[in-house]
C-alpha cells in the first residue's frame, strides 16, 4: 500500500478510536472528543477535510476540553496538515514532531531468557500497578532512547509502592473488551516493562496502535523494550493487517527501523505548556 493509503488508514483509525468512549463534538475545522478524564482522547482535523484549522478553532476544542475536565491537546498528521503547527502555537500550544513508522517487515527480538511474558488480564491484581508505572514514566523525564537502545521511556523510580493500586474502571473494561491489549515483562516476580497495543475495526479491517511502551530503569540496556515491543506487534499482527506506532524522536525511530519498521510521515502533538 503506498504512503498515501495508509495515511488515509490511519486518519480514519483515528477518527474511529474515540467513538466507543467519548462523545465527538465539532468544533470549526476540528473533531474534539469529550469522555472521561481516565481516558482523554485529543482533538483532531477531520479527516479528508478541506478548511483549514484556524487559530479560533483550535482556542474554542481547548476551551472546551478544559471545561470537560480534560487536558488541552492537539494532534494531528503534519505530512496532512503543514501550517497547523504554526496556529497551534499562535493559541499558546506547545507542539512537538514525533516520527511515525509502520511494521513493515518487523524482526523478531527476543526477550533475555530469564524474562517472561504476560499478556494482562481485566482480573489481573496487579492491572492498577501497571497503569501507573504507565502515567509515571509519561509524566516524568524520560532518559535518553538512543542511550538504552531500546527507544521507550524510563519510570521515574524503581519501587512505585503497593502492587494492590486500583486500575481505573475505564482501563479495566477495555482490556475486558479487547480495546486495549496490554502486555507485561517479568523478572523475578517483578514487572520490568509494560506496553499495549490498541486495535480498532476500521471499515471491515483491523489497525492497531503500539502505545505506553515503558521500562524500569535499572534494566535498561537489556532490550526490554524492544523486545517487548516486538511482541505486541507479533500479537497485533495476528488480526490487524496495520501496526503502527510514534516514536519519541528521530533517535528513537532509527531503533524501530533497526527492528523492521518504516517511517512514513510526522505525527504532531500540542499541548498546553506546563512549568
């Protein structure tokens, strides 16, 4: 498939993804989806679209995100859309390029022996322990990819407490549903990387995207990320005919094209600046 259509794919998994959890308003040029805060999802373009977003748009879906209790944030294909980085910082937005690649002919890496996996359960007790290592290493400082060499984030600390935290409800019935399919590594009894993918039907076809890849960081250099992000794909691929992922940066993307990707457009995220 060429360059085009599966952007055209990915748009359209996009637009599709909010539907089973928030209501998608329109908002000028944009589609804002407003659900629960447990599970925001970010304004975007309508896809195939002709107007331009225009600086009002963009202020109006932040507005209403903000008054929804939900963070402001943008995203969108910059390969579709080129000046709307440059309106998004106009509406006080910061915006960063993120790679997006595609399986193309993904490698299989393998885990270190002693390292299990585990696809995770809605049951599983530990399923709140996850999501928060999760929101940790997202909210924290990642430490550089290229450094690991595994291309995903690190947590911000070892020990994030009791294992018996509480998933929210929102998270526990997507993995019941199969929405979302998340897989952990194990060493020791001790949870060492975490990631899911997210397949959604997309006119007759399934497309997934590989998202929240995270690792501890004392068992960095070990290619736990990698290999776990292999994984995903191996299961993704049993049933979606498109994987695809973004890369924190171009470093990051070099590690994914190593293993069998193939990077095909930008993705762009704005979000209000914090600090």
């Amino acid at each position: 498939m060429s360059s085009t259509g599966l952007l055209d794919r990915i748009e359209r998994y996009f637009a599709l993804a909010p539907l089973s959890d928030a209501q998608v308003h329109a908002v000028g040029a944009l589609q804002v989806p407003i659900g629960s805060p447990e599970w925001p999802y970010p304004a975007r373009p309508r896809p195939g679209q002709e107007a331009e977003v225009t600086e009002a748009d963009v202020r109006a879906a932040v507005e209403l995100q903000e008054r929804s209790g939900l963070p402001a944030s943008l995203e969108w294909l910059g390969d579709r859309c080129r000046g709307l980085a440059t309106v998004a910082r106009a509406a006080g937005l910061r915006v960063e390029e993120l790679p997006l690649l595609v399986a193309a002919d993904p490698v299989s890496l393998l885990l270190p022996s002693e390292v299990r996996l585990f696809l995770v359960g809605a049951d599983d007790p530990r399923l709140g322990l996850y999501q928060r290592l999760i929101a940790m290493a997202f909210a924290g400082t990642p430490a550089p990819a290229a450094e690991s060499g595994q291309g995903v984030p690190d947590v911000a600390q070892d020990d994030p407490g009791p294992a018996e935290v509480p998933p929210t409800e929102v998270l526990r019935e997507r993995v019941a549903s199969g929405r979302t399919v998340m897989m952990v590594a194990v060493d020791e009894g001790q949870p060492v990387a975490i990631g899911s993918h997210q397949p959604v039907d997309v006119d007759g076809t399934e497309v997934s995207e590989v998202v929240g890849v995270v690792t501890l960081p004392r068992f960095r250099g070990r290619g736990l990320g990698a290999g776990l992000t292999s994984a995903l794909v191996e299961h993704a691929q049993q049933t979606a005919d498109l994987v695809f992922l973004s890369a924190g940066d171009d470093d990051v993307a070099r590690v994914y094209e190593r293993a069998g990707f193939a990077r095909i457009a930008t993705s762009c995220v704005a979000e209000r600046p914090t600090g």
